[in-house]
C-alpha cells in the first residue's frame, strides 16, 4: 500500500503490479493531476529552449484557433436548431388551430383560440406531467 501523491487525495492504494513505481492513485482526478504535473515539468525543463519554446507558442495557437472555430461550429448548430423548431413550433400551431376549426365548426380565431384553452386545460389535468413515450 500506498499514499496517494495528489495532496487533495492523498488516499491509500495498491501500485499496479506491471508499475510498482506508481505514485498516483487511479482515480480521473489523480491521473489527471498526474498529467498536469508531468506536463508543468516538462514546461519547466523546456521554456529555456527557444527553438522549443518558438514551436510552443505556435502549438498553443493552433489549439487556440481549433477551439474557437470548434465553439463556432457549435454555436451555429445550436442557431440552426433554435430557428428549426421555431418553425417547427409555428407549423404545429398552424395543424393544431386547423384541426380545431374543421372538427369543431369554428370560423374565427377568437372561437379556435378560445376551443384551443380549453383543449389546453382538459389535456393537462389528464396528463398534469405530459406524456411520456
Ligand atoms: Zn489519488
């Protein structure tokens, strides 16, 4: 057995058998600790290298514009799908207020909107949490 070398773990543990050196326990946050650790010390020993360090920066900027044009690809998936189901929406209502108006006889908005409310509020004491497929 073994103390866990993450000071916010800090728990006992058994080294695996094929890494009796293991300093970290297997827990995400500990390997993760871990990586950051190995990746600060290899930062360390490294920045003093310039040929490095130029190459760094550059890495760093690459993962930087990935990011961002990763967040705006997501961001316009989202638009897309916000404007979708505004049209959606709007074509539900139109099917609705159409089907209230052939079934009921009903020729004008106040008369379909007032047959809708009622719909609206017999459905909801039926299903008060809605219908689950
Ligand atoms: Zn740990």
């Amino acid at each position: 057995m073994k103390r866990c070398a993450n000071p916010h773990c800090n728990c006992l543990f058994t080294p695996s058998k094929y890494n009796p050196a293991q300093k970290f326990c297997g827990s995400d946050e500990c390997k993760r600790f871990r990586d950051a650790q190995r990746q600060d010390r290899h930062y360390q020993e490294n920045i003093g290298n310039q040929e490095w360090a130029q190459q760094h920066l550059e890495r760093k900027k690459q993962e930087r514009e990935r990011r961002v044009e990763k967040q705006r690809r997501r961001d316009n998936g989202h638009e897309l799908f916000a404007e979708q189901s505004a049209g959606l929406n709007k074509a539900l209502m139109q099917l609705v207020a159409g089907i209230v108006s052939l079934i009921s006889g009903a020729q004008d908005v106040e008369s379909v909107e007032s047959i809708l409310h009622q719909c609206w509020r017999t459905g909801s004491e039926f299903y008060p949490d809605g219908i689950r497929p």
